[in-house]
C-alpha cells in the first residue's frame, strides 16, 4: 500500500543527505506532518501484526540493503515479500521514524545504534516485538524480532528431568546456569520456560534484567520484576549488584557483553543466589573458554577456579530445519558435577566432551548426540545432522552406527 504523502516527502528532502542529517531532516517533517506519522505507524502496525499469521520471527526493511522491499524470516528462511510492494529508503525513513520516540531517536543518533522493545495490539491481545534500528549506507533500516506470547513447557523443549530439577529453586538453591547459541537460537525461549517453571512451582523473588524486555511474565507464585537496561538500569553490571539489595532468589542477566558484567554475574551466583545468563558461543566447551578468554592472563587462575565453583548446567542450543520445512531446537547439555569441575579447574577442558558422552543418566548429552536423535526419529535429515554437528567426525561415526 503507497504512502499517500510520497510525492511530497520526496519533493520535500534534499536527495543528497544521509546518516543522522536525513533523520533530522525527515523527523522535522513528522513534526510538522502529525497525518504522515500516523499513516506511517499504521501501515507499520499491519506489517507486524501480520507476521503471526504468517509465522515469521523477523521483518527487515529500510537502507540499500533492503532493495526497497520487505523482507521476513519464516522456518528460517529470509525472503522478500512481493505482495507488500516496494518502500524507498525515504519512506521507510519515515516509517521507522514514526515508530521512535524522541529519546530512543537521540540514542540511536548518539550510538547509531537502537535496540528497543515495541507492542502491537491485535485483537483482544498485545504482540511484543524486540527491534534494533541502525545504519546501512546512511540510511536507517530496522529489524523486528517477534517475541512468542505464550511460554513453551520444559518437556515441550524436551529439557531431562534431572536438568529439569537442577534448574528448579525447589531442588536447587544456587548456581550458574548458561544459556547459550548464536542470535536466534532461541535462548529468550528457554529462558522464559525456566521462568515460568519457577513462577509456577516456588514462593520466590525473580528479578528479570533484559535488553529490552521481551516476554512479560506476570507474578504467579513468584514475584517477578522486569528491569530494562536503558530504562530502569544503567547496565547489566550495574542491575546485577542493584538486585543483591532487592531480596532475590533468582536473578536473570540478559546478556554477559563483557568481562565486567561476567565478573558481576559470578559474583552474585557467589554469594548464594541462582543466575541464568546468556552467551554468543556454540557449545559448552567454547562457553566456558570464552569466560575465561575474556580476562587478561594474570586473572584467569582466579575466574577458572570461581567458574569451576559456581556453574551448574550449560545449554547451547540451535535452531535447525526439520524435513517438514519447519525449524527444530537441537542442543547439547552439560551438568557441572565434580569430575567437570576438576576439568574445569585442571585446565583440562577438552575432556569434557567424553564426560558428556557418557552422562546421559545425568541428563547430559552433546549436540551430536542430540541430532543424532532427532535423524533416528524422522525429524531433520542426514544432510542436516551433518551440517550443523560441531564435530563433524563424530557425527559421522553416529550416523554410521546405525
């Protein structure tokens, strides 16, 4: 559908602008134009109220890259949508635009970056939306990541009973428990499914830290608190040691960016309090160098040994295609027990593997284990197992043993 102020909006910039200066420039226009903005967040609205219907997780658009069209990931796959018609990088300015507000438009020209969360009302229910509006070219260009509003059951994401237990406060006090895989694994899925399970299970206080906030869950047994970095914390770090004054049983960190927030988020599972985290990493193993990677050589005995200490389960999950043209969760699982934690400590990581191998009574397994699994069910197919393992030999030798 055209905007119907196009014309105007073009005769009205000058061409040769880019970056903040035609952001200014467009956003002095919705100041004086209150009808463009509401066209625009109108048109924007339908977009994203469309994707559930569609089951798309993403919508793209704005800047060169986006070829002047519409772009949504469903089961996985990117595409453009032709039925959506073409938007210059002008107008999707505009639309983009419309949506911000005056401070989030100052952080983004400040940091030329913006991740905000958005809801859409449709029908009798609100749909959350995670967006990150940043630069290609010069140009603005967003991503709307569309955040389930339901929460998935632990036995629906196939999580072992005694992983089950271990992330359960009934069952276990402490601990560190990661959560990791690459953007759009779904570990905001898993995470809101340990949440829920305690929310439903325990008289407790679970303090939230998200950037933004996604999943909203709403006080049942548990008293949860929401707190947004950007809006009700200056940081992660920062949140992190604010919660320790709140009473917390459970505290949930968003993300560990950097090694100041790593440090926090050890410390507080320290001192006695149960912490889900996030990493960027693609398997256990690669997690817990990554920690102690992030500090200089002459701290990591010390953050080695804490780690050793305080982990307790590490989930790294993918997303991959199943043979129905859908997507599958596939994870490998490692739970900390001594003989992990003398490996950890004894700088002899690499023996890990094996540990979780044969640790299936445990609820252990790992990714190769796990597709191997799926391939035997009819799931996903060989091509598939094989293209996701991270070890690639081993997968091999599974397929094999069929």
């Amino acid at each position: 559908m055209p905007l119907s102020f196009k014309d105007q909006l073009h005769s009205q910039i000058d061409g040769s602008l880019t970056g903040v200066e035609l952001c200014l420039s467009v956003d002095s226009l919705l100041e004086q134009h209150h009808d463009w903005r509401q066209e625009a967040r109108a048109l924007l609205r339908n977009w994203l109220s469309d994707m559930k219907g569609k089951e798309a997780s993403d919508i793209d658009f704005g800047a060169p890259g986006a070829m002047d069209r519409i772009w949504m990931r469903v089961y996985g796959n990117k595409k453009p949508l032709p039925e959506y018609g073409e938007y210059s990088r002008l107008e999707t300015t505009v639309i983009i635009g419309s949506w911000l507000s005056p401070l989030q438009k100052q952080k983004l020209f400040n940091n030329m970056v913006l991740d905000f969360s958005a809801t859409v009302p449709v029908s009798d229910r609100e749909i959350r939306f995670r967006g990150t509006c940043y630069l290609d070219r010069g140009y603005m260009c967003v991503n709307f990541r569309r955040v389930n509003d339901f929460v998935y059951s632990m036995e629906q994401l196939r999580m072992p009973g005694p992983i089950r237990e271990r992330m359960n406060l009934r069952y276990e006090k402490t601990g560190l428990i990661l959560v990791t895989g690459i953007t759009g694994s779904g570990k905001s899925t898993t995470l809101d499914a340990v949440i829920d399970m305690n929310n439903r299970e325990n008289h407790a206080h679970i303090v939230i830290i998200s950037d933004p906030i996604e999943y909203v869950h709403e006080s049942k047994l548990c008293l949860v608190r929401h707190r947004e970095v950007g809006a009700d914390v200056i940081s992660f770090a920062h949140g992190s040691i604010e919660a320790l004054r709140q009473d917390p049983d459970i505290i949930i960190v968003g993300e560990m960016r950097d090694p100041n927030t790593i440090s926090t988020v050890l410390e507080i599972t320290d001192s006695g309090h149960k912490a889900f985290t996030t990493l960027h990493t693609s398997s256990a193993i690669d997690s817990i160098h990554r920690i102690i990677g992030e500090f200089p050589p002459e701290e990591q005995e010390r953050i080695r040994n804490r780690l050793a200490d305080v982990l307790s389960i590490i989930i790294s999950q993918k997303l991959v295609p199943s043979v129905d043209n859908r997507i599958v969760m596939t994870r490998e699982i490692l739970a900390v027990d001594p003989s992990v934690q003398a490996a950890i400590r004894n700088k002899n990581i690499g023996e890990i593997y094996q540990m979780m191998v044969e640790g299936k009574r445990y609820g252990m397994c790992t990714l190769e284990q796990d597709l191997h699994e799926l391939l035997k069910r009819g799931v996903i197919s060989q091509k598939t197992a094989m293209g996701f393992a991270n070890n690639k030999k081993r997968m091999h030798q599974l397929i094999s043993m069929q």
